[in-house]
C-alpha cells in the first residue's frame, strides 16, 4: 500500500500535512499518487481545497482546507498577511552573522533559455524576504556553507530561492538559480552527468517548509515539521549519496524552455501586475 503523506493534524474543517521534497502539488499526466493534490483527494474522498503551494523539490508544511467556508476563511488569512511562514535554507557560502531582509521586486527573466526562470528587475511585483544566519560551516573541501533561517513576508514564486541567490548565496542543489540553469535544462532533459551532480551536491534544492502558523478558531496554531534526512545529513556537514528522485516525472514531461524560445534574448520586459493569489513559497 502507498503511503500518501505524514499527517500533522486532521480535523473536520482542517488538514495539515507533510510535503516530500519532489512531489508536484498539482496533478499531472501520472498516475493517481504522481501528485499532492490527488493523494489528499484518495485520503479524504472528495476535492481539497489547496490554500497554497510550494515548489516540487520544497517539502514540508503544508495547508488543505475541507470545506468551502473553511477554504475562504484560510484564504482571506493568507491575504490579509496573517500567516507566518518558516523556512531553512542550506546555501552556498558564509553569510553573514545575524538577520537581515531583502526587499526586491520579482518578474521574468526574459534572457534566460528556462521559461520559468524569474529575477530581481524593478518593474517587478514586491517581494520581501527576512532572514537570520543560523551558523556557518565548512565542508570537506574547504567549501563554506550556512544553515539560514528566512520568513516570507510575501509568496512569490521561486521568492526564496531567487533572492538568497540575488545576495550571493545561492541554495544548495538549486538547478536553475544555483549558478548555472543549463543543468536544469539537462535535468528536464534526463540527462544530468556525474559532474553536474557533484557540482550540485544534492538530488533536490535545500529548502524546507518547517513552521506555519496563523489563527484559527479564537487560537494562534503552530505546526511543525522538521527537514528530510538527505537536508539534515548535509547540514552536518557529512556527504550525501546521489540518490534517485523517487518522485520524478518522466524525461520530458518536466517543463523547460518555452517552446521556439530556444535563446529568449529579444525578448521585451513588460509591466507587472502583483498577484494577490500568489502564495508560492
């Protein structure tokens, strides 16, 4: 029997689970377990409400809502900034001591080959992102890492991802902001080499959902999960064998390059609107 995911809490109106690094949230072309969403539908038997998401290769914490008015309720939460989101980044390089925030507006990178790649450009939507340094350490090799703690303060998507690098610290195992995207273009091509792994150091980016909290029911609820071994290996400074993505889509079905934008680069920026929906993180 397939295990579907670890609960963190259940109730009539509420479902609050864990999310395995490497599962899509939204159905795919797969089977019936290839998606978040179609695994909460066989636990619960009807359609969930999904209040927000998280990119496939972030686990952790995540929201179903089980009912209509419960749906609109989290949502209007989610909205109005009540919620606080909390992560752990694994990133590449010495960051500094102590906490800081960035506060740099997100949109398309029209130059990049990777449709879905997004960037630091003015005309962007606002995204602010707070962080604080947990520790620093060295790697065999001499090779220095963080452990950074960060709280989205907006959900835009790919927001942590795309600023922890914007500030020269690139997350762990990223394939498209970690400081070459054609290893993601490889990636979606299932064609990774032994060295583009090795230059990765881990199968999936070290990002991981660990608290959420918001009020709910006259009370503030907090819900906790902590980081996947593979993260907690690396953190500790210790190797990682390569393994294989249990959840990986088929060569080809991932997306990439916009189709006949093999180069991207006449393309023109234009104007963003923010999205009040996006709750990515």
């Amino acid at each position: 029997m397939v295990s579907l995911f670890e609960i963190l809490h259940e109730d009539p109106e509420l479902l609050v689970l864990r999310k395995p690094a490497g599962l899509v949230c939204h159905p795919t072309k797969g089977d019936e377990y290839s998606s978040l969403v179609s695994r909460v539908r066989i636990h619960l038997g009807f359609e969930p409400h999904m209040i927000h998401r998280l990119d496939r290769e972030t686990g952790g914490v995540m929201a179903f809502a089980k009912t209509d008015d419960a749906a609109a309720e989290l949502r209007a939460l989610w909205a109005a900034g009540l919620v606080t989101k909390e992560y752990l980044a694994l990133v590449q390089g010495r960051m500094p001591a102590g906490e800081g925030f960035l506060d740099a507006p997100l949109g398309p990178e029209a130059t990049s080959a990777v449709a879905i790649k997004d960037c630091v450009r003015p005309d962007g939507a606002t995204a602010r992102t707070r962080w604080r340094c947990e520790r620093s350490f060295r790697r065999a090799g001499g090779a220095w890492h963080s452990l950074v703690r960060v709280w989205l303060d907006t959900g835009r998507k790919h927001q942590i991802r795309i600023h922890l690098a914007h500030l020269g610290h690139p997350i762990v195992g990223d394939k498209i902001y970690g400081g070459d995207e054609r290893i993601y273009l490889d990636f979606v091509s299932g064609r990774l080499s032994g060295e583009q792994q090795r230059f990765l150091g881990l199968p999936f980016h070290a990002l991981h959902a660990e608290r959420l909290w918001f009020p709910w029911r006259g009370a503030e609820r907090g819900f906790h999960a902590p980081p996947e071994p593979w993260f907690l290996t690396y953190a500790a400074g210790d190797e990682v064998p390569w393994f294989e993505d249990p959840f990986a889509p088929p060569p080809g079905s991932r997306p990439g390059p916009a189709p006949g934008l093999g180069d991207r680069g006449s393309a023109r920026p234009v104007p963003l609107v923010p999205r009040a929906d996006s709750q990515q993180g």
